[in-house]
C-alpha cells in the first residue's frame, strides 16, 4: 500500500503546478538546486580546511566532534520555521478502505523526504570519507554516518512534533521556540554548559565505543514512534490542517480613507498581503533586507558603488520582491476585479500608491545608517525616488506578462508557484539599468554627476507617471485574456 | 439589452460555444440550461468580458462589451468564488463593492438590512473571512454583492447549486421580484429545471455550445426539457405519465 501511496506522490510531485511545466522551468530549477546543493557539497568538502583555520589550535576530530551537535541545534531551529507539514495530502485516503497505520505511516514517512535531511549527510559525509576514514577506520566512519543520519531523522519528527502540536496550541510553539534560546543561552550567554563538549563527549566516545551508536538510533525510533502514535490518535482534517480558527474582524485604515477609490484599492491589497502567508512573508523578507547594509557598509573595501546598489534594495526591496509576481497575488479573484467598476487607470494607481508607501517605510527605516555619513543617506534617496520612478514602472510592465497563478495560502520557503521567465527578465533591467547611468560618470570621476543623474531620472519619470499609466493600460488591455486564462488555470 | 452577432469560441480545435445571433431584451429574465461543457459558463465569460470570442461580439445597450467598460456600471455577474476576494470579511468586501458604486457604508448597510433574510445571519459579523465560508455562504456573499450594485442586468451562474433549500427558495422570490418590480434583466443558468422554468420567462436550451432551443415559458416547458434531458430511456416512462395525467 504504501508504495502506491509512493507512487501517488511522486506523481503528485511531477504534476503539481509548483514544479511548472515547461521543460525549460523544469531545467532552470535542476540547475539551481543543483548549484544550492554543490555550494554546500563544496562547504563539506572542505570542512576539514574550514574547520583548521577557524580552530588551528585544536585537533581536527575534536573539532568535528564539537560542532556535530551544534549544527543539529541550529537545524532544529531551521526545522521549526521552514519545514512544512506533509498534511492534507492524506485527505482523499481517508475514507476509503485503507488502513490506518499504512496512511499514517505514509504520513510519518514522507515526511523524511525533505531536503533539510539531506543537508547533514551532504554536509559532514565527506569529512567522514576523508578524515574519519583515515583516522579511525571504516567501521567508526559508518556507525559516525549512522548516528548523524539518525539525529537528522530525531530533528526531523522532534520538529514536526513540535508543529503538529502548535496548530492545536499557538503556545506550545512559542514554549519550544523559548527552551530552544534558553538552551542556546544557557551555552553561548550564561555558560553554564558547552553543547562543544557535549557534543564532543558523545561522539569523542563513539570513536572508542562504537555500540554508543545506539542511543541517537533510540533517540530516532523513539522520536518517529511518538509521532506516528500521536498522528494516529488525531487522524481527523481539522487537526492536521495547518490553520488556526480565530475570529476574523473587520479593519479600516483611515489614512487611505483620503485616496478615495485608490486608496480602497490599497487598502485591500494592505489586507491581501497581511492575511495570506507567502505575500506576508515576501514583506517580512523585505524587513530582513533592511540590514543588508550592515553587511557592505561596515566593510571599507566596499566602495559607493555598492550603496547604489544596497540602498536600491533597501528602499526598493519590496517593489522587487513582491512586485516580480504581481498581478498574481489577485489571481483567485481577478475575474470578479475585471467584471467590477474598477478602472484599470485606479488600479494602478493603486500599485504606485501601495509602492509609495512602503518604500517610504523602508527609507525610513533606513536612515540610521546616517551612521556611516550623510552621503550615505542621500545615496539612499536618490535610489529611493530610482525606485519610484523607474522600478515600480518597470515592475508593472512585467506584470503585463505574468500569466501564472498563485495560491496565497501556500508558503514561501521552497514555493516555486508563479514562478516563470517574467521574473528572470525582470531582474535584468532592474539591476543592470542603475549601474548603465551610473558606472560611466563614476569612471570619469563624477560620481555627483552620476548620482544627479539617477535622481533627476527618477523624478521625471515620477512626473510623467500619468503618461506611463496611459501606457501600461495600453498594453493591459490586449493582454488581459491571456492573463485572466492563465490566472483562472488552477 | 444584449445582442451576439456570430459568436464563437474554439478550444483546442474544438467549438465550445458558436451562438450566431441571439437578443435579449430588456426585461427579460433568462434561464439557461444545458448539460455539462454545453458552454454556459463560456458564454457568460464572453458576455462579461472575460475571455476573447475566436469571432464576433457582444453588444450590451448597442455597445461592444470587449474593450468597454459603460457595461460594467449596470452590470452585476457572479459565476464562482473568483469574483470574490477571499481574504476579506463579508462585510469588507461588500463595503468595497458598494464603494465602487459611489454608496457610502450607511447606504450599504441599509441594502444589506434588506438581504437579512437571505443571508440569514450566517454572513454578516460572523467573524470570518469570505475564504472560511461555506461554498453556499460565499455563493449568498456573491448574490448579495450583486444586488447591492442595484444592476440593470444581472447574471448568475448556477446559484442554486450550492444553496441549502430555504435560500433556493428565497433566491427565487428575490430574482422574481428584481424581474418583475425592477425590471432587471437577470440571466440566470441552472441544473435544476424546476427552477429554471419557475424563475425565467424565456428558456435558452445550449448543446455542444450551440442554443438549440429557445422557448419561451409556459405550463408544458417543464416536460419538454425533461424529456430532452430525459435521454432516451425516461423518455418511454415519460409519456406513459403524461397519458395518465390527461
């Protein structure tokens, strides 16, 4: 049974909208998992150099033994906020003739194909090859590979336990988050214990003792036990589903009671992007991108190319980022907006608006890095009217071409939804046009000039914005069949 | 009010609806019937817009709808939960619609004062969004939208489908009453011939995306399209009936 169940789901996998369906998505996402996984192959190959250098005081082993369960920490952590609960694909299994422990243990199962338990294996299996080999033989490299496989499959149910509990109880998931950072507090703040030596006591003796490869199996079996029991017992939709009921309520933002028609439009849009998960995690995203510059700015050999650059993210992150898959987000209902009294012109409108007012937020938010010099801030303004101006159009003419739907509910992490050409075209123009203006006053030393340039840029094309419009509506209107077609395709 | 001149829609070499000349007048209440993939639901889509007839048009009040956008004034449609956007409460939603007909929140809740007993306490301040709603909850969401936008033409898309039997029943009375004391034009399709021919004066008859009958009701258009829908079979039985009954 449960290789059929298999077979479902790989179909399921192959088929799903997620993984698109031109060959030509299907290559473009190879490759580039390809790549993620080669960069962290590459990181595990060379653990051993990388460790050396960190610790050269330290044995190499020692080391490794150290950091083996700081890792399994960190994934932990990584688990809780980015692993996905394999749900509610058992729903159309659950009333037909099958019985339960071969639907949960599909259920439990699956959940191992995951590609956070691959990371282990590909992290620390070549430093084993290479090291633990030589050093301690080949049956002490297996029974390392075992037990980090087996704490890999103990964080992989420890986690979904955890996630599985929290959608009955908000708390229990704040309760774990907070041992968690006391437990990584109790090490790195208070000192009260070292997860190094920890770490090392246990896979230090597993060098000597090798039959001590039981316990992370235990740890394992027991984990996956208490998983597939706890699923068992609570085989109903309701409480695999990953949604809370609370009562929803109804909210108004004034302030945009004063755009009239636009601003209900973006008063909607606010909602739609606080209410759904994936556009309320690209914002949130956006948030982490305000310290972006932290990572540039504090290195002096980053010269003031570079601000154009960061600071074009900075105030324009959320432009690009949740912009690239406009009109998508309305996808479910642009039927009912096509048929409705809005204008297209208010429409958007609406968007340059919604663009206006976040990207005013970002810059904002940006000026402590007045920190680093007034230039610094002024960078970010002259990018802030660029991204105005020129992205925000940029963006919108791209959207024109998005022709793919995207479901809201579903998470970002891993979403490949909506995902298409339109969004790898649309980086080009977006990050290679500053730098078009800008990098040629910069090599003749003007790079005031080069700044004015980008401003006055900006600002013309703000005031010309109605023209732009105009435009944009031009085009919407031969293509919004093949958008409203590709948005009703589920 | 409506007037289709040579529509036609090709999917995939296949015609899905080719309606070479119909008019609707205004006034009219309109049932359309027909199995699955006959093109109602096309049909609609072409008559609002939404997709691009292969040939032909669409004139609404001698205007093509294609490009235009007069029609959206006077026109309300809901076809499925795409035309509502499902992460607002009911109430949120309805306020934007009636915004966008220039009705302020007190005129709006004064409209839904009206609809009370047909959403029946189950829409308003429920505390939910419309995604969380029932399949015939939404359906009532998208109904009363479209009387809130006091429409001159009003299309629907098989509401009864989803709605419990009270609400079918008061769907019917509310569509009576908009025809009949409004003279709204309402389009309506359904599976149900009892309220098709109940509701609608004029009956449009789809196959294989041509309209092969268009009747207009009376007491016999009942047994007619059941001994269409018949199919071979009932139809024997059928006419046993209608001796015993005469």
């Amino acid at each position: 049974m449960i290789t059929t169940f298999f077979n479902h789901e790989l179909k399921s996998f192959w088929r799903s909208k997620n993984t698109g369906k031109s060959v030509a998505i299907k290559v473009v996402m190879g490759v580039l998992i390809l790549i993620l996984l080669l960069y962290v192959l590459a990181f595990g190959v060379f653990l051993d150099i990388i460790l050396k250098k960190m610790f050269p005081a330290e044995n190499l082993t020692v080391t490794f033994c150290g950091i083996i369960l700081v890792y399994f920490l960190s994934d932990l952590l990584m688990r809780m906020q980015l692993q996905e609960l394999p749900t509610l694909k058992v729903q159309p299994y659950l009333h037909l003739p099958v019985k339960r422990n071969s639907v949960v243990g599909y259920l439990a199962l699956t959940s191992l194909l995951s590609f956070f338990n691959l990371w282990p294996i590909i992290l620390f299996g070549p430093f084993i090859l290479k090291v633990i080999v030589s050093a301690a033989g080949g049956g002490v490299a297996a029974v390392f590979m075992i037990a980090i496989i087996a704490l890999a499959i103990f964080n992989n149910y420890l986690a979904l336990y955890i996630k599985r509990k929290a959608n009955l109880n908000g708390w229990i998931f704040l309760m774990a988050g907070g041992i968690l950072a006391l437990i990584t507090c109790g090490d790195y703040l208070w000192h009260l214990y070292s997860f190094k030596s920890l770490s090392y006591l246990f896979f230090g003796n597993l060098i000597l003792k090798p039959y001590l490869v039981a316990l992370p199996l235990i740890l394992a079996a027991g984990m996956f036990y208490i998983n597939f029991y706890y699923l068992k017992g609570n085989l109903y939709l309701e409480e695999l589903s990953s949604k809370k009921e609370a009562a929803k309520s109804s909210t108004e933002i004034p302030f945009l009671g004063r755009f009239g028609q636009v601003g209900d439009l973006v008063a909607n849009e606010v909602k739609l992007i606080l209410r759904n998960k994936r556009p309320r995690s690209a914002l949130i995203m956006g948030l982490f991108f305000m310290f972006y510059g932290l990572i540039f700015y504090t290195n002096p050999k980053m010269g003031e190319g570079f601000k154009v650059f960061v600071g074009m993210f900075m105030t324009g992150i959320f432009i690009i980022n949740y912009g690239q898959f406009m009109f998508s987000w309305q996808a479910s209902h642009f039927d009912g907006i096509l048929v409705s009294k809005v204008k297209f012109t208010d429409f958007l409108k609406a968007k340059y608006l919604l663009f206006t007012i976040v990207s005013t937020v970002a810059f904002i938010l940006t000026t402590p890095y007045v920190y680093f010099g007034w230039r610094t801030v002024l960078i970010h303004f002259v990018m802030y009217l660029w991204n105005l101006g020129i992205n925000t159009t940029i963006v919108l003419y791209f959207a024109n071409r998005n022709y793919k739907r995207i479901d809201l509910s579903k998470g970002a992490s891993f979403n490949w939804e909506g995902v298409g050409a339109s969004q790898l075209l649309l980086s080009f123009p977006l990050i290679l046009l500053p730098y078009l203006i800008y990098l040629p006053f910069k090599f003749l030393g003007y790079t005031d000039a080069g700044l004015a340039v980008l401003a006055v840029t900006g600002v013309v094309f703000i005031i010309t914005r109605d023209f732009w419009i105009k435009k944009l509506e031009g085009d919407f209107y031969n293509k919004r069949y093949q958008i409203a077609e590709g948005f009703r395709n589920k | 009010m409506i007037e289709i001149k040579n529509l036609k829609k090709v999917y995939n070499g296949a015609i899905v609806v080719n309606v070479p000349a119909l008019q609707i007048n205004n006034g009219e209440s309109i049932g359309l019937v027909g199995n699955n993939g006959a093109g109602k639901t096309t049909l609609f889509r072409m008559i609002l817009d939404l997709i691009r007839p292969e040939s032909g048009e669409v004139l609404s009040k001698g205007e093509n709808v294609a490009g235009g956008e007069s029609w959206k004034s006077y026109t309300a449609s809901y076809l499925d939960e795409g035309f509502l956007i499902d992460y607002l409460t009911p109430e949120e939603y309805l306020y934007f619609i009636g915004g966008l007909h220039g009705q302020n929140k007190a005129q709006v809740d004064e409209k839904l004062a009206g609809l009370a007993e047909f959403f029946n306490g189950e829409i308003i301040k429920k505390g939910k969004y419309i995604r969380d709603l029932s399949k015939g909850n939404q359906c009532k969401v998208g109904v009363g939208a479209c009387l809130l936008q006091q429409p001159e033409l009003l299309m629907l898309d098989e509401p009864f489908a989803n709605i419990d039997p009270s609400t079918q029943f008061r769907l019917k009375n509310i569509l009576k009453d908009q025809n009949k004391n409004h003279g709204v034009t309402t389009i309506v399709s359904s599976h149900d011939l009892n309220h098709v021919t109940d509701v609608c004066d004029r009956i449009l008859l789809m196959e294989k995306g041509v309209v092969i009958k268009d009747i207009a009701t009376s007491s016999s258009t009942l047994s007619e399209l059941e001994e269409y829908f018949g199919v071979g079979q009932n139809t024997s039985t059928f006419t046993v009936d209608k001796e015993e009954k005469h």
